[in-house]
C-alpha cells in the first residue's frame, strides 16, 4: 500500500508497513504513532497522539462487495464519519 501525504508545494509517497508502528508529524506539527493491520476484509489504521490525553483515531478502509465502492468511515471519541469513493467518470 502507498500513502500519499501532501507537505507544503511537495507530494510524497512512502511504503506503509503493516502491523508495524511508525511516528509522524501532522501538519500542526503533533507528532503521533499510527499502525494498520487488516481485520477481516478492512484495512484498519490507528494513530494515536505521543502526548496523550486524546483517544486514538481509527480509520477503516474496505471495498463494498454490493457496490463495488471503496468505504472509509474515521472514527475518534465516539464520532464517526462515512466517506464512500466512487471512480470518476471521464
């Protein structure tokens, strides 16, 4: 899997390892822990602040085998949000 980030003018692209956890900053500069493993058919990805004091953000990712749509619902203290991506047409 690649995950796409981007900073500043620049995009860059960097191996995500499962079930491997790794540090990153986010663009407010926290530095965070984040690990993705797959349950099931979904890819999960947890980050979790180093300073503490939040609860963790989960992401789900997995293809609707009815739609054939990619899901990603992200949740965070007891809130959750639904994306569903489609292809786009041309």
């Amino acid at each position: 899997m690649i995950e796409s980030v981007a900073r500043s003018m620049d995009e860059w692209r960097t191996p995500k390892r499962l079930d491997e956890s790794t540090t990153d900053v986010d663009p407010d500069g926290n530095t965070f822990v984040k690990r993705s493993a797959w349950r099931g058919g979904r890819l999960v990805t947890t980050a979790t602040g180093t300073s503490g004091g939040k609860p963790p953000f989960v992401t789900e990712r997995w293809i609707d085998a009815a739609t054939g749509k990619l899901r990603q619902v992200n949740t965070h203290d007891g809130v959750s949000m639904t994306r569903v991506f489609t292809r786009k047409v041309e």
